[in-house]
C-alpha cells in the first residue's frame, strides 16, 4: 500500500514538472506575430434576466467572454453577480482572413467549472466590413438569451511599431471608446450646462 502511494505521489509530481516545462518551451520558443493583426475589443453584455436566473440561483451569474479566432483565444475580466457586465476590454489578436471569430459567453464557476451561457458567431466577410468601418456591432447569443456588443479593427499602428519616447508617448493617443461609440451610438449631451444657465438667469 505505502510503495503503491508512493509510485502514484511520483507520476503525480513527474506529470506536474512535465507540464510546465513544456509550458516553459512553448514560452520560450514564441515569437512576436508578424503577420496581419487586429484588435477586438467587447464592450459588453445585455442578458435577459428570465432565462438566466438558473446560473445563480441566490444571485446574478458572474460573466466572462471568450474569443477564439482560428487557433487563437482571448479571455475577458470576470464581471461579477449582473445581467448586464460592461467589460471595455481589447487585445491584439493575430487575423486569418478567411477564419470568423466565436464569442462564448460563460457564468464563472469554480466549483461546476465554467457554464456557457450562450455563443455569437461573426464570419470572415462580416468581420472584414466591421474592420473597414471601425463600427461596433451588437450580435445576439441565442434565443432570448441575450446580446453582446463588439468591435473589429486593425491594430493602430502605435501598438505595432515602436513610437520615439516610450509610453510616454502614447499619452495622446486617441480615446478607443472614440471607436466604440461612433456618434450614432454616443449618449445625448447633458442637460445639465443648460438647467444652470436658465438657474443664474433667474437669479438675476
């Protein structure tokens, strides 16, 4: 029983130490993408409330997005207990012309594992024009389930080139929400400058 144990405690740890070096090669061994690139960026999620109330049943779900393009994926933030995350995320990802992107939608989960709450789906023609207009798109994960809003575009040519300065430099740089909420998707300015305006009128 004890050399049993024992023989099982030593593949255990072999299997551990194996995996993390190939994790060091495969590190090791990348090298910075030189092919075509874009930058996609998920702004959020509107989840009907109804059918999603079973992922928690005391609280709302905890969601994080996936992207996967061709053999690439990129994770989202966890944006805990809410039917309506907001993630303002973005990351570089390598673009394959004739590949679509996947977005999966999950309730984060660590004791079940992560549950799918519902998947979109952008083809490669699509994703081209959303690239070309730099305009955000909203694209539904399933029957009532809900929906999530996302934007497709080239990388800046700052973030692929290196800029005199450093950072620094950067500091400039145009608002990415800029190409998030084109004016047809802009909030109506606020009433507010107005209202004290017509109060200081008054008073006078």
């Amino acid at each position: 029983m004890h050399k049993s144990f024992l023989t099982i405690l030593l593949f255990a740890v072999l299997g551990f130490v194996e995996s993390r070096t190939l994790n060091l090669w495969a590190v090791w061994f990348k090298r910075p993408n030189k092919g075509p690139e874009c930058v996609v960026e998920i702004v959020g999620a509107d989840l009907n409330r109804r059918p999603n109330k079973r992922f928690d049943r005391w609280s709302k779900p905890d969601i994080i997005v996936e992207c996967q393009h061709a053999k690439f994926s990129r994770k989202t933030q966890i944006e805990g207990n809410t039917f309506k995350p907001r993630f303002l995320w973005a990351a570089k990802m390598p673009l394959k012309s004739t590949r679509g992107f996947i977005f999966t939608v999950y309730d984060a989960n660590v004791f079940k594992g992560d549950q799918v709450i519902g998947r979109a789906f952008i083809g490669p023609l699509e994703a081209e024009e959303m690239i070309q207009t730099e305009n955000p798109k909203l694209i539904p994960i399933g029957y009532n389930i809900g929906q999530l809003k996302v934007q497709i575009y080239k990388t800046p040519a700052y973030l692929k080139n290196p800029v005199i300065g450093g950072l620094k430099a950067l500091d400039d740089k145009p608002n990415p929400q800029r190409r998030l909420l084109p004016a047809a998707f802009q909030a109506p300015p606020s009433i507010a400058p107005k209202v004290a305006v017509k109060a200081i009128e008054h008073k006078k």
